[in-house]
C-alpha cells in the first residue's frame, strides 16, 4: 500500500483550497472537481509499476514463508525420527520447541549453510542447522557436553560434539589434537624432504617417524571416541563424519 507523505497531505490540502476558491469565484463545479481529481490520482493512487512492485515482494514474502516452513517441517521430522539421536534425553523435547519458537531463524541457519556450500545436501544443511540451533541457545540444555547424532539417508552418519558450559568439548579436544599431530606430521615430512647430508637426514627421518606416531595415537583415539557413540546409538561400523 502507498503512504501518502506529511508532504503530500500539505500539498493536497492546497490544491483542495484552491478548487474551492476557484468553485466560489468562478461557480464552476467542474473546475474544482477536475483539480481534486487530479490531487488524489497524482497523491493517493498507486501506479502500475508501484502495484506490480508490491505484488512482486508480496510474492516473494510468501515464498520465503513457505520455504521456511518447509525446512523447519523437515527438520521437525527429523528430530521426532529414530534418525535423531542425543546423549542427553531431553535435547528432543527442547529443541522441538525451540523450532516452533524461531522457525525463521532455523531457516536462516540452513539458508547460509546451502549458500556457503553448494555442493552440501539439504538434509546435510538442517542437520548443521539443527545443532548450530542447541549451540545459539546453549543455556536451554543441560550443562554437559551433548553428543548429537544424525543418520542421514543420502550422506554419511554424522556426530557433532556440543561443548559444555564452560566450553569444554572431549570430542572437540581430540579433534583439535588430530589435527595439530597431522600440521607436526606435515611439518618433519618436510624437514626431512629438506635434510643436507646424512646426519641431518637421519635426525629428520627420527623426527618424522616420532610425529607418525602421535597422528597415528590422536587418529586412534578419534576413532575410538566416534566409534564409542556410533555403538551407543546402535548404528552399524560404517564411515562417520563429526564436527
């Protein structure tokens, strides 16, 4: 709908004057009207670009709706599903209400996951969505670190760690120690590549086997941790991706 402006009221309220005091001059009714006519079409009415602009974003509005509610529709069947999984029984009950509260927010959240990663799958972005939603309202849960699993049907199993209130998360720790083990591991490999001279080279090759053997514990320990809740939620041994 168009607003009509403090402006243009003042503007319409002259023009009215002067029909008038035309009307009263010249006793013609059809001057005046002819003025008024011309004030309220240029003032009040909408012209067809304004219309179809309009209509345009009302359209838009009611897809934006629809496909909101088509994700957190989705992600509510995924959470009342045995595909859902949680170390903590009463993530589902508060999550689900946390969706009905801020579905616009939800769609949000799985918007900017397809939009950061053309190639992720749409029940890949909700299961994100889902766990980025009990990270954002993280006081709503229990205290402890939460463990969420998501048996999805066109994409690996996937585990994602919470970290508890104080931010401490073991599945994050080992992850981050994995990942610090492998950066050493690239680190002797190169030293090595680099060594002049045979007793450079020996130090390099006991400098590498000895980093080989942390990424192989850390990666071990990953394995274990991931395969820990991979049999906690019945699932069978089977590639899992955990973030």
């Amino acid at each position: 709908m168009t607003t009509i402006s403090p402006t243009s009221n003042v503007a319409l309220e002259i023009l009215r004057r002067t029909a008038t005091e035309a009307e009263e001059k010249a006793g013609s009714a059809d001057s005046a009207n002819s003025i008024l006519k011309a004030a309220n079409g240029v003032s009040a009415e909408p012209g067809r670009a304004t219309t179809q602009a309009q209509g345009a974003i009302n359209n838009s509005m009611l897809e934006l709706k629809a496909r909101a509610d088509a994700f957190v529709g989705m992600a509510l069947e995924l959470v009342n599903s045995d595909r859902f999984k949680s170390s903590d029984p009463n993530v589902k009950a508060t999550l689900k209400a946390i969706l009905n509260e801020q579905g616009e927010v939800f769609a949000g959240r799985v918007e900017a996951e397809l939009l950061n990663d053309p190639d992720l799958k749409q029940e890949e972005a909700i299961a994100n969505a889902l766990t980025a939603t009990v990270r954002g309202n993280r006081s709503r849960f229990a205290e402890s670190e939460i463990v969420l699993g998501y048996d999805l049907k066109i994409a690996a199993d996937q585990l994602h760690y919470v970290a508890d209130a104080d931010g401490h998360s073991t599945g994050g720790f080992l992850a981050d120690a994995r990942e610090e083990a492998r950066i050493g591991l690239g680190i002797a490999r190169e030293a090595r590549f680099n060594a002049k001279g045979d007793a450079a080279l020996a130090e390099a090759l006991k400098v590498e086997e000895a980093a080989e053997r942390i990424y192989r514990r850390t990666q071990q320990s990953v394995n274990d941790w991931n395969g820990y809740w991979t049999k906690k939620f019945g699932w069978p041994e089977g590639p899992v991706t955990a973030r």
